[in-house]
C-alpha cells in the first residue's frame, strides 16, 4: 500500500488526518477482538452492533473488515450513526453470509466489496447486493452448509434465542451433538455410514459450546453429555436439555426448523435496511 500511495498518491501519506483515522482505525479493532469499550463512544456498548461485528468475525476472510471501517470513519461523527451503523452491519452480514453459503471462493466479493466502498462514502445509506443466487434454495443450503461458513451460522442462530443477552464466549467449538464417533450397533443395518456421515455435519446436528465444557463432554452420546449441555451459558446450547433423545431424525427434524429460523432472520435484516 505504502508504494502504491508513493508512486499514485504521494499526497495522501502527508495528510495531517492519516494519523488520527489509523488510531480510529485500531480503536475498532480494540472492539472487535479485545472487547473492549471505547470512552465517548456509545455504538461500542450497542448489543446489536457487537453481536453483528462478532459474527462478521468468522467470516473466512478480510474482505468483511474494509466496508467496516469505510463507513465508521466516514459517519462516524455524523447525526444517528449508531442505529445506521447497526442497520448496515445486519445487512452486511444478511448479504455476505448468503453469498458465501453459494459460492465459497476467496474473492467472489472482492469486485462488490470495492463499488461498496466507494459508495459508502459521502452516504450513509448505500445502496448493495451481493446476492446472484438463480435457482439455488438458500434453506438447503443452511441446512448443509460448507465448513468455513458454520461459525457464522451458529453465530447468528444463537444471538437469535431470546435468552442470549451477552456475547459468546471468546473460546468455543463447534459440538457434534450426536458424536462423530459411534458404533454400528446404534443404528438399523439399512442404514450406512456415508448416510450416517452426511447427516453428522448437517447444521441440525451442530451448535456452539464453550471449549471447557466440550472437553469434558468428550465423544459421548447425547444423554451422557446432558449434564455438560446444562452448565452452558449459551443458550440455545443449553436450551438442547429440552430434548429426551437424539438420533438422526432428530437432526433433520432441528435442521429444518434452525434454517427457517436463520433465513428469516437474514431476510429481515435485508428488509429492515
């Protein structure tokens, strides 16, 4: 950047704002990563706003961080930027998550990254869609999502249970509620272990836990780690003691109802924008 701006721009590198929009630059991450809340700065404690810049955080690369700070340095002074700051993160995260479930190549935004930029500035409303989807039904492809994305995903099906009032855990893993391990014995002979496989690491079989508690849980079956999923203090990982049983069935059965869930929430976020 710094020859680019050399040979392009040599201007820029004497602009006497460059320092202080760095410090502004690294006073978000301080949010983001450290958590930490920022004197005079009242969108850092805004729940919304952290809860959607924690779930951009497992993005699976970069390209999320640039529109980010675009629009905080460009309105961060201006009349009701918290609640449009939240309103553009939702919509940022309802757009690249959607995208990314489609098609999970590392640039594939890159372009519409670059046209948001430029059209985040001077405007705190712009305009954006990242979406090219045809015929593709986004429910299935919640239901059984590529891997990078399941962060994600997890993320924003548990900042949707009522009960989540904080952030998740810095620490968490994503848990197999039926283990990845098992034995034959559990299930009919009709059914193979390719079957038993893909419906493993379908999302209806998945949900955050914190990293401690997973440890202790091991590779047991559900009923023998009910008493791990009870100490929890996320709650739709908690929220799994409601269950009796769980076998492959109820795997579908949860995929199906967490997809509609998570699609309407991304579709709100869309609308509400």
């Amino acid at each position: 950047m710094r020859k680019y701006f050399i040979s392009k721009h040599p201007q820029a590198l004497y602009d006497m704002d460059l320092l202080p929009k760095l410090t502004d630059i690294m006073n978000v991450w301080k949010v983001c990563t450290n958590r930490e809340k920022l004197q005079d700065e009242p969108w850092c404690e805004d729940i919304e706003i952290l809860r959607a810049l924690d779930i951009l955080s497992s993005y699976p690369n970069e390209f999320w961080k640039y529109p980010v700070i675009t629009y905080y340095l460009s309105h961060k002074n201006k009349p009701n930027f918290m609640t449009n700051f939240r309103l553009f993160l939702n919509r940022l995260v309802a757009e690249l998550l959607t995208r990314y479930l489609v098609d999970s190549s590392i640039n594939f935004v890159k372009s519409d990254i670059m046209k948001l930029n430029v059209a985040i500035v001077g405007n705190m409303h712009p305009s954006f869609s990242f979406k090219d989807l045809g015929d593709v039904n986004i429910l299935e492809e919640i239901k059984k999502p590529n891997s990078k994305s399941v962060r994600m995903l997890l993320k924003v099906l548990a900042y949707l249970h009522d009960d989540q009032v904080e952030l998740l855990p810095q620490k968490w893993e994503i848990e197999h509620i039926f283990p990845q391990k098992w034995h034959s014995n559990y299930f009919p002979t009709n059914v193979s272990d390719d079957q038993i496989k893909e419906k493993i690491e379908l999302l209806g079989n998945k949900v955050p836990f914190e990293k401690k508690l997973n440890i202790q849980a091991g590779n047991e079956y559900f009923v023998k780690k009910k008493d791990e999923y009870a100490q929890s203090k996320i709650a739709v990982t908690k929220a799994l003691c409601e269950y009796s049983d769980w076998n492959l069935d109820t795997i579908i059965e949860r995929g199906a109802e967490i997809s509609k869930e998570i699609k309407r929430a991304l579709d709100r976020w869309v609308a509400s924008y």
